[in-house]
C-alpha cells in the first residue's frame, strides 16, 4: 500500500497525542496521582515511529524542513511544524518526568504539550480536508482522528498504568462514548456520500464494495472495547494477556478504518 507511511504517522501521532492528553486530564484531576513514565516513553516511541514513516513518505526528508517555509498559507507546513513541536516538547516532558523534580513545570509542560498535540491533530484533518479527495472534504474527517487519538491514547495510557491501573476512572466507558459518537457521525457521513457525484459517486461504489472490511474494523474497535470492559471484571483484572488481547483487537479495527480512509481518497475529475 502505498499509503502505508501516512497511515503510521497518523495513528502513532494520534495515539501519542491521545497518551499524553489522558495523563495530563488525570493529574489534573488528581493532583496526589503518580507519575506515568511508562505511558509518556509509550508515547514518545509512538511519535518517534510516526515521525520517521512520515519522513519515509516523503522520499526527500530535507523537503520537509524547506515545506515549513509555507506556516501562513500550507496546512501541510503547519502539519510539520506542530508535529516537529509535539515530538520535541514530549522528549522535554519525558526527561523532567523522569527527574521527578519541580512538579508545577512538569504539569504546565504536559498541558502545553497536549496542546500542541491537539493543534497537531486538527492541522493533519484541515490538510486532508483541503485536499480535492471529496471522501475526505468533511467534518467526519476531523472527528474520526480525534477519535482514534483518545480511543487509541486511552487504550495505552490504560494499559501502561501498571499497578495505578485499579485507581483510574472507568476509561473503558469513557471510550465506549467516544466510540458511539464517531459511529453516529460516520453513518452520516456515508449517506451523504450517496448524494454526490463524479469522484463522490465512484467513492460511494467503492463503499459499497467494501462494506465487509468496513464492517469488519467497526466490529474490532467496538469489540475490542467490549474486551478492555471485561478486563476489569472478576478474575479478568488480574490477567494481562486479556489486556493485551484489547488492545490488540481495537489497534486492528483503527488500522482497517484508517486503511479504509485512503481507500475511499478518489480525487475529483474521476468518474466524470
């Protein structure tokens, strides 16, 4: 696939921003919470990973760097940019973390660097969103990476947490709504894909040609969430394969719905 490099650094980005962002919400809330190193080094191998397939893409690396030129008009620009920030404010954030020193900048370092992040996402989804792939020209688009940031970034922050891990809030609940609100929005979304033409039409075809793979990643992510509900139940809770096993199921059922995303990109003049 030749997209294969975009779909790594969409997910590790998003994931690592999603890590980040429900460490800081929970330390915030609880301020006697403990520190979360194994979740913020998750975090940023995911981005490193991300960071190095999005070079990979580009086949010139050093393009990315003369692209930044372009911040006042480029989405592309910003996308490097605040990307190239996250990764360098959570290696920051990594090495204080593990200093356990100066607690008060260690959580404002945190909020600004799940800020970026954030900024980040939406810089990625007003890219594809500008592009002439009409599949792509929507809001659906923006909530489905938000969505896969704090459903995958949930997921490694819960799993990472250790022995805290009886302590946190119910994540898998939170995850479920999250989970249901992208679902609603996506049935939206495909219905109106009906309702376009040309390179709309072809993709709307291409839809309906794929409604097993699409059915299928829905299944994984709301099955995989179902699991990590059951992994804190009764005997459950104390066996980290069935964890793992979660994670694994819902980590597919992303990777299909992203491969689904670049699939379903038909640029307009096709199918006039």
């Amino acid at each position: 696939m030749h997209e294969l490099p975009l779909l790594t650094f969409t997910l590790c980005l998003q994931a690592a921003v999603g890590a980040v962002l429900w460490a800081v919400v929970f330390r915030i809330k609880a301020q006697d919470a403990p520190l979360f190193k194994r979740n913020t080094l998750a975090a940023l191998s995911l981005a490193a990973v991300g960071i190095v397939a999005s070079l990979l893409h580009l086949g010139k690396p050093m393009l990315a760097l003369t692209s930044m030129f372009n911040l006042t008009t480029s989405w592309l620009s910003r996308e490097i940019f605040f990307s190239g920030a996250f990764f360098g404010l959570l290696l920051i954030f990594w090495w204080v973390e593990r200093r356990e020193k100066a607690p008060g900048a260690r959580t404002a370092l945190g909020v600004i660097t799940a800020g970026v992040g954030l900024i980040d996402i939406y810089a990625m989804a007003r890219l594809y969103m500008e592009s002439i792939m009409p599949a792509w020209q929507n809001a659906n688009t923006l909530i489905s990476f938000y969505a896969t940031a704090i459903v995958l970034g949930g997921v490694v922050f819960y799993v990472t947490a250790g022995e805290q891990r009886e302590k946190l809030p119910r994540i898998d609940l939170m995850l479920w709504a999250v989970v249901l609100v992208q679902a609603a929005f996506a049935l939206g979304y495909v219905a109106s894909l009906g309702a376009l033409t040309g390179a709309g039409k072809e993709t709307a075809a291409l839809l309906a040609g794929s409604q097993a793979t699409l059915i299928l990643s829905w299944l994984f992510t709301l099955g995989g969430v179902f699991l990590l509900s059951l992994s804190r139940t009764g005997k459950l809770a104390k066996q980290m394969s069935f964890l793992y096993l979660a994670m694994a199921v819902i980590v597919v059922g992303e990777i299909a719905g992203r491969y689904l995303f670049y699939v379903f990109g038909i640029p307009i003049g096709l199918g006039l």
